[in-house]
C-alpha cells in the first residue's frame, strides 16, 4: 500500500509538471510563440512571472486566476491541462510498475495535447503525430504486449484508411472533407493497439462525433450545419483509453 502511494506521489508530481509545459505549449505553439526561450511571462501585459507564481495549479488558485501585475484572467487552460496531465500520470503510475508508467505517461500526455490542440485550433501538429507512432512502434509492443507485426500493419492500415476517405471525399466533392493529420493520428493509434483494433476505435470516434453534434444542436436548438466542422482527432483521442483497455482485456484480438 505504501509503494502504491509513492507510486502515485511521484506520478503526481511528473504530472503537473508537464502540465505546466503542456499547457503553454498549448497556448503558445499555434500563434507561432516559442516556449524554449525566454522566461514565463503574464499574456496580457507581459511581466516577467516569478518561480513562486508558476507551480502548476497552486499559483493560479492563490491568485484566483488573475495577474498580480495587471489582473487579467489567466487562461484556465493551464490548471486545466496541469490536473489532467496529473490525473494521467497518477492513473498510470497506480497501474502498472516504473519504468512501464512513464511510457504510458507519455503517451496519455501527448494524446491530451492532440486532443486539446485539434479542439481548438482543428489542427493536429507532426511533430507529435509523428513521435506518438515511433512511440508505438518502437517501446509500444513493450508496453501492450502487441506483436510487432501487428504494430506496424495498423500504422499503415489506420493511415492508409482515412488518406483514401480523404482523398475519395476531395474527389467527389472538390473541397477538403478530412485533414491529413487525422490520418497519421490513426496510424498512430493503430501502431499502439494493432490492427485488430482499428475498426472498433473509428466507430467509438465516429459515435462520439455524432452525439457531441446532436447535443450541440439541441442546445443550440437548432439543425446541425452540413458543413460544420468536427475535430476527428479530439474523438480519436478520447475514443482511446477505453479501446485501449478493451485490448489490454483481451476483448479485442
């Protein structure tokens, strides 16, 4: 019991930390600002922020979620994203054994950000497609008990599958109808679950996708738009762990 609290402590400190990173990557990343140089400053009047202002979550809980400088509201997104990167780590630490915790730490991390950056911004970066597959391909079958084979044929076969939806959809209606990230996020995803798992996990997005539009249209009460763009990759994303469990179960083969 009191390994398995450690274990949680120190999942929890990992956590919040890359929240804190996370989250101005978040932020920070689709405007073209870099997070690499220079120190954390307040967004609205650009003070220098001092090492006691920048504990993930505590700092913006103690100020209130406003500057101390010019009181502008901090965007919640950094406590936001620093609890569910400690949620993530913490999870994976109670689950499974160091160093196996850190690769699911990882991955659940970088699945939060996909997410968060393609709900907002419709976008799904390479640099954290790409690193999730070589992820999956590489310390994956370590950490699912996928067989390589079966990693690489759902690399190929979960990108191959959305690149032809994408390229039959351009053809037939002369607009773009899928973005291309979406189809390396599910190669991706098909190179951590194999395969196997491919379909189960596009009709989980799929019904996800359907529901969030019926619930928007009946808050908004109104008919859902033809041409309302929907993150695919933010479903994917949240589609994820539970797919992902029900391969771990055996519940997929």
């Amino acid at each position: 019991m009191a390994d398995l609290a450690a274990r949680a402590a120190v999942g929890l400190v990992l956590g919040l930390v890359a929240g804190s990173f996370l989250a101005a990557l978040i932020l920070r990343w689709p405007v073209g600002r870099s997070i690499l140089h220079g120190r954390s400053a307040c967004d609205g009047c650009g003070r220098i922020l001092q090492p006691w202002e920048l504990v993930p979550v505590i700092s913006a809980a103690f100020q209130r979620g406003k500057c101390r400088g010019c009181g502008a509201s901090i965007d919640p997104l950094h406590w936001q994203v620093e609890l569910a990167c400690g949620g993530i780590a913490v999870a994976a630490a109670m689950l499974v054994p160091f160093p196996h915790a850190l690769g699911w730490m990882f991955a659940g991390w970088m699945l939060l950000a996909l997410a968060v950056l393609d709900a907002r911004h419709y976008w799904l970066p390479d640099a954290l497609t790409l690193a999730l597959a070589f992820l999956g391909l590489t310390i994956g079958p370590w950490l699912t008990g996928v067989s390589s084979a079966d990693s690489i044929i759902g690399a190929l076969a979960g990108y191959g599958a959305l690149m032809v939806v994408a390229l039959v959809y351009r053809a037939l209606r002369g607009r773009e109808g899928l973005g291309l990230g979406d189809a390396k996020l599910l190669g991706a995803l098909g190179a951590w679950m194999g395969w196997q798992a491919l379909p189960l996990l596009l009709f989980a997005a799929s019904a996800l996708a359907l529901l969030w539009t019926a619930w928007q249209a009946l808050i908004r009460r109104q008919k859902p738009h033809a041409a309302t763009m929907l993150p695919l990759g933010t479903f994917l994303c949240i589609a994820t762990p539970p797919v992902m469990i029900m391969r771990l179960a055996g519940y997929i083969s």
